[in-house]
C-alpha cells in the first residue's frame, strides 16, 4: 500500500521524535514535511497511528495518504488526540 504523510508539527522536539518513527517505520522524507512509502505494510498501519499520537503535543497535525485500502483512497488525520478518516471510493 502507497501512503504518504503530512506534518504540521509546533515543535522541533516533535519533528525529531515523529521523523525517528517515520524513519523505524521504513517510511522515507522526501520534502521538508513530507513523507513516503510505496510498500507499506496494512496491517502496521495502527500501530503506526498510536506511535505517533502518543509522540505529538496538541497544536501538531498530521495527514496520512493511503491508497489502496479496503479499495478506497484514505485520508487520516488526528483531531483532538483521536484519529478520522475519509475515505474516496471510485464508486458513483
């Protein structure tokens, strides 16, 4: 699965902790806040959401681009500590 993240992070404290996960996770910086893995594991995807919830202060945001799951285009980002999900299906 493709899935690419976004961070608006407050902190540099934040940005070291959260590219240390990224970077665990196999999942690479390709701009400044930016990254990106074209062989990420689904089913790593929760784990990877609680890791990064439990590293971020409340005024970071974080976008996760996934396709394809559960044949859906995805779009998670956390609210409030918990995460929401959109999800684009090519359905009409």
């Amino acid at each position: 699965m493709f899935i690419g993240i976004v961070l608006d992070l407050a902190s540099m404290d934040s940005e070291k902790t959260i590219q240390k996960i990224l970077t665990e996770y196999g999942i690479k910086k390709v701009q400044s806040n930016l990254y990106e893995s074209f062989e990420f594991p689904s089913k790593r995807l929760g784990n990877l959401k609680k890791d990064l919830t439990d590293s971020i202060d409340m005024d970071d945001k974080i976008r996760i681009y996934q396709y394809p799951l559960d044949k859906c285009f995805k779009i998670s980002y956390i609210q409030d500590r918990k995460w929401k999900r959109l999800s684009i299906s090519g359905e009409v």
